[in-house]
C-alpha cells in the first residue's frame, strides 16, 4: 500500500532533520560562552581604598579603586624595571582592548607600583602611557598603604637590595578587574593571552549598560 510507505518515508525523513538540527545545535558555541579568568562567590570589595595618582606636570591626585559607570578598571601591580611579567601583561591587554572593540573604551587602567622608592611619579605616568592613553598610575605613600591595597585584592610584593646594589622585586602577577561599586569581578592569571581577555570583556560589558562620569 503506497500512502502508509509515504508516511513512513516522511516520517524518517522528518527525523533525519531533527537529528541533524540538534546536532547542529550543540556543537554551535553558546552565546558568550564562560569566562576564562576567575570569579569567586563573594568578590573582593576594594571600593573604599585609594591611592595618589601620578600626572606628568601636575600635582599628584587622588585615585579610588572604583570603575567608572558602566565600565572596567583593571588592575596591575608591578614596577616599571619590570623585565617581563608586567610589559608582557599590559601588552597583552593592550592588545585585548583592541580587540574588544569599541567597548574596549569602558575599560580603565590602573597600575600600582611595588618598588615607589625607584619609581617616582614622573617614571610612572611615562611608563603607563607608553601603553594607554589617560591610564592610572599610582604610587603609594607609605609602605603600609600598598601592604593593605594589596591585601585586600589578594595580591602581594617583596622588594630586596643585595649587597652588589641590585634590587629583587617580587610581586604578584594576577590581573584585576573591578566594577563600579569596587567589586572585583574578575581575576587574570599571568600569561591570559589577549584573545581570552577579550571574550571576557565583550561578556562583563555585556552586562554592565554603558554610562559615563
């Protein structure tokens, strides 16, 4: 009987279809995808903390660790004798920014000295704008003052003078992401190639609504 065999016929038919579909389906990347860097359930709150901000020319100001609305600031603590960890991760997010697109505009910089004793404010706001135009660079008063900012991102940094006059500098090489209220939402390790940075910016943007000061 011919119509039962044509029924069955656009039955399977049917079902190849489907099967291809949800095939198709979940093998196709989600939208966004998960983040790279890592999150934790309760983020840090480093919203309340402050540092002095260097500017070529002018007095030093005053910078709170707080994105601006509807962006990112990210944060790196380094030195700018820094003979790899720290180019290599501020060209990297350099490089991110770029790639981010035109939200890569929401995206602050801040780059907080371990070693003020050799990095003056001078050294500092010509070493970050060697990479960013309007970045942050911030110098610590006091030794305690960079102990208790970076307790509170988690972060940590040893300076030592040996006897031929050379310096050891040691510091933590995690990226900082923090969001309007002072939240840290994000954390990098080293080595966080630009292209995963990137995706990780589209998607925390994603979710913040632009804004400005």
């Amino acid at each position: 009987m011919p119509r039962p065999t044509f029924v069955r016929r656009l039955t399977l038919a049917a079902a190849a279809l489907l099967l291809a579909a949800a095939s198709l389906f979940a093998c196709a990347p989600r939208a966004g995808g998960p983040l790279v860097g890592h999150t934790r359930a309760i983020p840090k709150q480093v919203g309340n903390l402050s540092m002095a901000e260097a500017r070529t020319g002018l007095p030093d100001t005053t910078f709170s660790f707080r994105a601006r609305p509807g962006g990112l600031l990210f944060v790196f603590f380094g030195f700018t004798h820094c003979p790899d960890l720290c180019p290599t991760t501020l060209g990297d997010l350099r490089r991110a920014l770029r790639k981010a697109g035109p939200d890569g505009s929401r995206v602050e910089v801040a780059f907080v000295t371990v070693d003020p004793g050799r990095d003056s404010s001078e050294t500092m706001a010509r070493y970050l704008g060697s990479f960013f135009v309007g970045g942050h660079p911030l110098r610590p008063d006091t030794n305690e003052q960079l102990l208790a900012v970076q307790a509170a991102f988690g972060a940590a940094s040893s300076v030592t003078r040996k006897a031929n006059g050379d310096f050891d500098v040691a510091h933590t090489a995690v990226s900082y992401l923090v969001d309007e209220r002072g939240a840290v939402v994000l954390e990098w390790d080293y080595g966080t190639t630009p292209a995963d940075m990137a995706h990780d910016l589209r998607i925390l943007l994603s979710r913040t609504p632009g804004g400005s000061r």
